[in-house]
C-alpha cells in the first residue's frame, strides 16, 4: 500500500536517483522499485537502500562534485 496517497497497487519499476549532498550530485540511473499505480510514489527495499548509500559513500571518496552512475554496473 501506498503511504502518499494510500494506493494499493505497486509494481515493480526503474527509476533515477538523484541525492545533492553538499557539493556532490550524484545521480544513480535504473534503480530498482516498487512504483504506485495511482500516483507514481517510488519506494526502494532495503538492499537496494543499501547498494544505493554504498555507490554515494564510493562517488564521495572519489572526490567528484558531479558523478553519474549505472545501478547494475556500480
């Protein structure tokens, strides 16, 4: 169910990530998720929340203030 706007339906999808941390944009393309049917609300599972904290700590350490990624590739 959705927690937006209390929708019952999810499928699964891909959607962009995009987290602006300071000076770092990091934009993470085809990431996993459950999509609500009525309003387009994305929600991610907990692996998924994991992978996508670990690519952002990695594009940090790199030091690079604009950095795009592949989900599956990351």
């Amino acid at each position: 169910m959705c927690s937006y706007c209390r929708g019952k339906e999810l499928k699964e999808s891909t959607t962009t990530y995009v987290a602006v941390l300071g000076e770092y944009t990091i934009i993470i393309k085809n990431v996993p998720c459950l999509e609500c049917v009525q309003c387009g609300e994305k929600y991610y599972t907990d692996d998924v929340m994991q992978n996508i904290e670990r690519i952002v700590t990695k594009a940090k350490e790199l030091n690079s203030e604009f950095f795009v990624a592949e989900y599956k590739v990351a």
